[in-house]
C-alpha cells in the first residue's frame, strides 16, 4: 500500500518537473516587463489547469491501485478464514475412521449335551400294535427256557417257583407304545413264556451275588418310566456309555447293588445288545442280545461255566452265584 503511494507521488512530482521545464522553455530571453494589475492573463489559467489535471492524475492513480488493493487484501482475508475454518474442523471434528466391515453374527452357542433332554424320554404318541415274532426266535427262545426250566426244578426248586406265568402280547404292545420303542423278538418271547419273576429269591438272567429279579412288562414300563423321570438328559452321541438313556429297555433287577451304579441291567431297543453298569463305563454292552445272555446262563447252570467270573450255587433250594 505504501508502496503505491510512494509511486502515485513521484508519477506527480515528476510531471510537475515536466511542465515547469516545458515552462522555462517557452520563456523569452529577457526579463519581463512588470504588469498593470488587472486580470490573470491566459498563461495564468493554463497552469491552474495543468495543476488541476496533475492533481486528477495523482487522485485517479490512488483510486486505481486502492481498489484492487483492497480487493486483492478482502480475497486474502477470505482465503485464509476458509483455511482456518477447516483447521478448526478438522480439529472439532476430526475425519471419521474407515466403517469397520460388518460383523458376523455369532451362532448361539450349543448347550452342553448334559443340558440336551433327551428325545428318547418324551416319545411321540404311537398306536398300540401287536407285532408278530419271528418263528425261529420264538423257538430258540423255548429251547433255553427249557433248560432254565428243567435245572432249576431239579436243583433249586425255591428259585424256580417264582417264575411267573406267560405275559400277553397286548400288553407288550401297549408297553411298546406309551415308551415309543420296539421290544426286540427274543425279549417279546421270553415275556410271552414267563412275564417276569416275583419274590425275593427270584430268578434272573443275572450273576450277582444277591440275586436279579426278571421284570414283568408292566414293571419294565414302569422301571423305565421312572428312570427318565430321575434321569432325562442325554448326555452324549453314544447312549451305552450314559447313566441312563430313554431308549433303554430295563428288564432286569439287581436288589442289592449299591446306589452309585445303576440297578438294572437293559437290552438297547437299537440293535438289540445288552449292558449293564460296572461302575465307570455306563450301560456297556455285556452280551449282544437278549437271547445270548439266555443262553450263558442256561450254560452256566448245566455245566458250571462262569457268566461274568461267577458260578451257580444253591443254598436251601435258592439259585446263588458265586465268584469262580
């Protein structure tokens, strides 16, 4: 600004010089006469007017250089308030970080299978059928009931009075249908010959010292109804390996096992083999069918041989085992 002003002056002062000199040269030799007042002659005139124009010149100079002075000055002062508006935002309000990708939704996690109920233990409603046996089983089934028969009558007559009588094939079918599983053949068989025993010293296709008790088909009902009403989670993929599983068929009573393993030995209503607990490994398959067991323990009371490291005995007519 200064500057522009300086300049302004100069550009006056210099043409000041310049009609002062263009003066002197148009001025005769000699010295001037002195006048008679009157009026300002014309030459007069002309230098007020030349003044004036310098002086339009120098104002019209500083308009000039003011104006886009003070343009170039607004733009600037704009300029930089824009500058500082933006420093100050990005310091309020700083850029926001990239949008983080979506997360996945994690699943819900799956339950322990000690909190799975068990499917087996709330079956769906099924028609009560009676389903025929197949012969062969049938027969084979007889022939070891036979042998049971005949050895105890000779030998332990005690235990072989609490045989019950034959069970009916409705009401294996309606036990069948409220547990929503299928008795295996060889086990249907052996209720339809003797339903169970009953009493203290009865007979069972068990080992154990005390005795086992084979039940009828209402007490296996009611064994298994009772055991998923104790026991109704499943507890793994593998069900013989479980305390207790629904699809289970209890059919054997053991009275003087103790509390911490289970009391009854069962046929899988699966495949058909059967298990009972030995304290750590659950209902692990013993023997794979029903008919099987039969059959050792028909072996074992006609020629002495071990089922699960016990002999038979009698004692006063009673049907006891004993470790060989």
């Amino acid at each position: 600004m200064l500057k522009l002003v300086r300049l302004a002056l100069t550009a006056a002062i210099l043409t000041a010089i310049a009609v002062r000199l263009r003066r002197r040269a148009r001025m005769p030799a000699r010295q001037p006469t002195p006048r008679a007042p009157g009026p300002r002659p014309a030459r007069s005139m002309r230098m007020v007017v030349a003044w004036a124009v310098i002086v339009v010149l120098v104002a019209l100079t500083l308009v000039a250089a003011l104006v886009p002075a003070h343009e170039r000055a607004a733009g600037a002062d704009r300029q930089a308030g824009e500058v500082r508006q933006e420093a100050l935002a990005a310091v309020v309000e700083p850029s926001a970080p990239p949008a983080a990708p979506s997360p996945v939704p994690t699943p819900e996690p799956t339950p322990p299978p000690s909190e799975i109920p068990d499917p087996s233990c709330s079956p769906a409603p099924r028609p009560v059928t009676v389903r025929p046996i197949d012969p062969r089983v049938k027969r084979a089934v007889d022939r070891q009931w036979r042998r049971v028969e005949r050895w105890l009558k000779a030998n332990a007559p005690r235990t072989y009075r609490t045989l019950a009588g034959p069970g009916k094939a409705r009401t294996i079918a309606v036990a069948e249908s409220q547990m929503g599983v299928d008795f295996p053949d060889d086990l249907r068989a052996s209720l339809l010959r003797h339903n169970g025993s009953r009493g203290e010293r009865a007979f069972g296709f068990g080992s154990w010292p005390d005795g086992a008790v084979n039940l009828s088909t209402r007490r296996i009902r009611d064994s298994w109804r009772a055991l998923c009403s104790w026991e109704r989670t499943d507890r793994g993929p593998d069900p013989t390996v479980e305390y207790w599983n629904g699809r289970m068929i209890p059919f054997l009573y053991y009275p003087g096992r103790s509390s911490d393993v289970m009391a009854y030995a069962v046929v899988d209503s699966v495949g058909g083999a059967v298990g009972w607990d030995d304290s750590s490994s659950g209902m692990a398959p013993r023997m794979p069918s029903y008919y099987a067991l039969m059959r050792a323990v028909a072996d074992a009371l006609e020629h002495g041989t071990p089922v699960e490291g016990r002999r038979p005995v009698v004692e006063r007519g009673v049907l006891r085992w004993e470790r060989s």
